[in-house]
C-alpha cells in the first residue's frame, strides 16, 4: 500500500526518513561514483509499453518559486497529500550537474545529447523532464535526473524508488527495469502530479501549458529582503550587488511575463505570496486547492496549522514556532547597505508584492508587521 496517512506516525517511516536524509548528506558522493562508473556502458533500454490511460485526469501543477522563496513549505501543501506526486526540484541534475559539469547527457536507451549551452536549449530539455514527470513517462529520463535528483530530495512519493536505485549501487543500468515499474505505479494512481522547482521561469511555464492545458501555475513570491536575509544567516545581510540585480531582474521578468500569459491563459496562472501563507496558512491553502479544482482535506489543514506553529526543523525544514514572527525575522537583523541595494534593484518586486516600505533603518524602529492577505 503506498498510500502514506499523514496523521499516523510509526517507527518504520521514522528510521525510512532518517535513512533518507542521510542518504541525502553522505550519499550524494556515493550516486556521483556510481554514476560516472556506469556512464559509458549502459545498455539499452526498452521503453515500458505501459501507457496512462487516454482519460488520464490527473491534476497538474507546476510551482514557479526563488531560493529561499518559502517553497519547500507550498510544496508540503501536496507532498502531505497521499494522493499526490510530488517532484521536489527535479532539474537539479540538469544545471548543477550535468550544464556546471559541461558532461554531455545519457539516455537509458544508449542516446547522447551534447550538453545544452544556451538558455533556450536548457529551457527545451527542462520542458522534456517536466513533461515526463507530468505523462509518467520515466523511461525518458536522463541517467542523471533518475538516479542523482530524485534520490537527493525526501519527496514522500519517491522514497521507494530512491531505496531501491541505492541498492543498485554499480548497476545503474538495472534502474529502468526494476525500479521503475512502482515507481510509474505511484505516479500514475495519483491524483495530483506536482513539480516544484525554483529553477523554471514563465518561459518553461508557457512551453508546458502549450503541451498540457490542463497544467496549473503557482507563483510563489516572497519580500526580497526577506529572501536575501535567509539565505544569509549572519548579521546585517549582507549580500553582493550583482546577486541582487540578477534576482530580482529575473522575479521581475517572470511576473510581467505571467501577466502577459494570463490574458491568454485567464484560468492557468494563480499568484500565491508567502507571506500570505504563513498569516493565514489555511485560508491561503484553501485557495490553492481551489484553484486545482480540489478541496483542502481536513487533516491537510491541521497538519498545516501544526507546521506552522511547532518547534523548528531547521532552516530547510517547514516547521516554525511562529511562522509569521519568523517571515519578517530580517526587519530585526537587515542593514542600511543592504536595504538602500535590495529597494535601488527590487522596487517594481516590492511595489508589485505590496511589501512594507522601508528606507532607513529608521524606518524599522517599532516595526509591527503588517496584516496580510490583504483584502480585495
């Protein structure tokens, strides 16, 4: 049975977890060895002859967030959900392994591509592994992005899959064979296929809605002060002026993009700011599963509010004391360099995110936090 029940807690899952997560940390060489041992001789690969059902009606939604954007969190919003599929940052592989690494990209079934060097050929091969989650087309995956991806993330829906490629250690090119088959299962039974990935912009986006129309866009926002400050947990934030420009220049460019395709697209596009989730975690959770057609199921809210209001699990992990106290942490640590750099380069990201207005450090002197989500 692979349907996970998120209000029950028992030893067995715990230790699967655990292992993960060290997997994750002393693993990641282990997959990297194994995969470079195996890159020039794997056999063919004869595709699976299993086809979804031309009915096919499962949800499709793809998440389009930023580093430190409060992602992993939106993301739990279906990964708690047993009747989804949830791909955590699937394209990992693609820009910091294959692309930073200039290899070249292998197919179980014996093709190479050369390694993408332009941006509209990362775009297309990006396109081709959300388009392969989303139809559960596997056998399409990249050696890389089945084995080093997918197996370096604890997506509930691919804790099997990842138990059982460890378990091949130098016989990578038994994966498609034996590890695919439940792992195509899972997939195809769910009733939400979802990808979060802070790697896509509205260019991958559009592609996607182009091939499934049905697919569903979330937009995560966040204050860029607030990203900047939690990716750098000294004091001051302080952050170097090129990163700025280049952040928010690309933040900016997505979401005037997806204001250009939701005139196209009028019911594919729905914004979501995170700020807004962590004031009203259920309320805003409520909208999204509306806006997949769906229904928060009622555990999933309680689960949330739990999540949202219980003690830290670290700063990758989505359970905070107080959520809301913990989004606005950077007022009390931010600096007058860093706020005049962030508001000179993300304006139109502030203005657009209705994000407090701070100009001095002044300005932060008895700061109180403002009462979001704001009403229409």
């Amino acid at each position: 049975m692979w349907l996970f029940k998120s209000r029950r807690r028992n030893t067995s899952f715990a230790l699967l977890i655990a292992a993960i997560l060290v997997i994750s940390y002393l693993g990641y060489s282990l997959i990297d060895d194994m995969y470079e041992t195996v890159y020039d001789s794997l056999p063919s690969f004869k595709e699976n002859s299993v086809k979804l059902a031309a009915n096919d009606k499962a949800i499709k939604v793809l998440i389009v967030a930023y580093y430190r954007s409060g992602s992993t969190l939106t993301g739990s919003l279906f990964d708690d959900n047993p009747v989804a599929f949830y791909s955590f940052e699937p394209l990992y592989p693609l820009y910091l392994h294959t692309i930073a690494k200039g290899y070249p990209v292998k197919y179980f079934n014996g093709t190479v591509r050369e390694c993408p060097d332009k941006l509209r050929e990362d775009e297309t091969m990006a396109t081709e592994i959300l388009s392969a989650i989303y139809s559960c087309r596997f056998q399409d995956f990249d050696v890389a992005t089945a084995t080093k991806q997918l197996c370096n993330s604890v997506s509930k829906s691919i804790l099997d899959f990842c138990h059982c490629v460890l378990q091949k250690k130098g016989n990578l090119e038994m994966v498609p064979q034996d590890c695919f088959p439940a792992y195509y299962q899972r997939c195809a039974q769910a009733k939400y296929r979802v990808v979060k990935s802070v790697r896509v912009g509205m260019d991958v986006a559009k592609q996607l809605i182009q091939q499934y129309p049905e697919v569903k866009v979330i937009h995560l926002l966040r204050d860029p002060r607030a990203m900047f400050c939690s990716n750098n947990f000294g004091a001051n934030c302080v952050v170097d002026v090129l990163t700025v420009e280049a952040f928010c220049r690309r933040i900016t460019k997505d979401f005037k993009e997806r204001q250009l395709l939701e005139r196209e697209y009028p019911s594919s596009f729905k914004e979501v700011i995170f700020e807004d989730l962590v004031a009203d975690p259920v309320g805003v959770a409520k909208d999204i599963y509306s806006f997949v057609n769906s229904r928060l199921p009622d555990y999933m809210a309680k689960l949330l509010l739990e999540k949202t209001h219980s003690k830290s699990d670290g700063p990758y992990g989505t359970r905070r004391e107080n959520s809301t106290a913990t989004a606005y942490k950077w007022t009390k640590i931010i600096g007058q360099r860093t706020i005049t750099m962030i508001n000179s380069h993300c304006s139109e990201l502030i203005k657009h995110g209705k994000f407090p207005q701070i100009i001095t450090e002044k300005d932060l002197r008895g700061f109180r936090i403002p009462q979001r989500p704001f009403k229409e």
